[in-house]
C-alpha cells in the first residue's frame, strides 16, 4: 500500500502562522469611501431624524416608557413625568406664544444681570432682553411649529460676511448645523462653501453615517456624533454673533 504523505514540520508551521493558500490568495476587503455631499448628508438627517426621538414631534407626547414619560411643550422645553417625580426640562433659552397671544418661555439669566435689569422701567420684553446678555439668535421666538428664525439674518449678509462665518466653525460642528437646520440650512452652506469645506463636511457626514466618531476614524471629528447637535448650535449662535459684531464695527468705521 502507498504511504500518504504528510506534511513537512516546516509546512505545518507555515501553515498554522499564515493559513491555507486561499486564505492568503483572498480578494481585499474594499474599504468604503465617502459620496457625493448631498448622498451623504440625505443619509445623515435620515440618520438625525430617525435618532432624535425630541425631534420627531414637534408637541406632545414624545415617548413613553416603563418608569417614565416625556413631553414636549416646544422645541427646547419638556416635561419628564414617572410616578413619583415630575420635573421641567429645559435644553435651552426659548420664548413662544400662548394662547392669549403672550409670551411666554423661559430664559437662563445670570442673577447679577437680573438685578441689574430691573432698576429702571420697561413695558415689553425687549427692553429686557437688551439689558442682559442672552444673544438674540439663542432666544429664537418660536410658534408651536416652527424652529428659531433668527439664524436667517445671515442670509441677508454680503458673501464676504457669510465666508467669513464658514471661516469660524469646525466641519464636525458644521455637519451638525446643517442637520439641524435642515434643508436651508444645507442650501446656505453649499451657495458658499469652498470645495475644499463642502469636502471636510461631507467626510463628517460620512463618519456619522458609518458611526465611527473617534479622533482614529476621522481626525476632524473629534468624536463628535449626532447627540452633540446642541453644542453645535451653540458655537452657530455665537459665531453669528461675533461676525455681526465685527460686520458692524466695520460700518461704522
């Protein structure tokens, strides 16, 4: 009878160090690369939306639970409510109207400033909000379907203003914006972004859609993910409110 052969000692060793010959002989794993700019950011807002259960209403219920349920009164104002607790949420400063036409919200004003505020007289509320250091577009005067409007000054401003502004925010932070903005606010961004910036946003975009947010994944990212919007809304607010200082200082001059 023939006598198998077996494999050399050597053979076996190659063997167990590098695997079998079609192992080593197998076709790379394609590495995916990012898309067009708006593929990738109809992903992302797909992704934002999806995500954010606060934003898939814009009052009322928003979700209930076991232990707990969540409401919301207006786009930065919300109940939490379980059995034995019962608290107001507030995610920031925000002024809308009630039924009898009023305004009504709530404001996060330092305390000094407050005292300061109500030496002298005033009958409306911008006489109020002139005297304390809440900028405008962090107010936003909202209806109980709307985002905050303020933000749209900008695109009343000369382009060398509006690159200006670009200019000031991160890409990462800038993906987030334009999530949250929306529509408009991706219209804005790609009228006057260089393609060099529409490249950086887009690759954020990319990363938040592949859920890899880590300094490794991505070195612009900064392990930002799409829970960091309000961080990034707001730098917006105070972006706005730096270039609008410099844009009218300027006219001044």
């Amino acid at each position: 009878m023939a006598k198998k052969n077996k494999p050399s000692f050597w053979s076996r060793i190659i063997s167990s160090l590098f695997g079998s010959e079609s192992k080593i002989d197998a076709a790379p794993v394609r590495k995916k690369e990012p898309q067009h700019f708006n593929i990738e950011w109809k992903i992302a807002h797909d992704k934002y939306k999806d995500l954010l259960l606060t934003k898939q209403v814009e009052t009322g219920l928003v979700v209930e639970r076991k232990g707990y349920k969540l409401n919301k009164t207006n786009d930065k104002l919300f109940r939490l409510e379980g059995e034995n607790f019962s608290v107001i949420i507030a995610t920031g400063n925000s002024l809308y109207p009630n039924k009898e036409g009023k305004m009504t919200g709530i404001l996060f004003v330092d305390e000094g400033e407050l005292n300061q505020a109500v030496q002298i007289d005033f009958s409306q509320l911008d006489g109020f909000l002139d005297r304390v250091s809440i900028p405008k577009t962090d107010v936003g005067v909202l209806s109980h379907s709307a985002k905050p409007k303020d933000w749209k000054v900008i695109l009343t401003w000369e382009l060398f203003w509006k690159e200006q502004l670009l200019l000031q925010i991160s890409p990462n932070n800038m993906a987030l914006i334009i999530l949250t903005l929306g529509e408009e606010g991706r219209k804005f961004f790609e009228s006057i972004a260089t393609e060099r910036q529409k490249k950086l946003v887009r690759d954020e975009f990319f990363f938040l859609n592949q859920g890899k947010t880590s300094s490794t994944d991505n070195p612009h990212g900064k392990n930002k993910n799409l829970f960091g919007f309000g961080a990034a809304m707001k730098e917006f607010s105070e972006k706005i409110i730096f270039v609008q200082t410099k844009m009218e200082k300027e006219n001044e001059s």
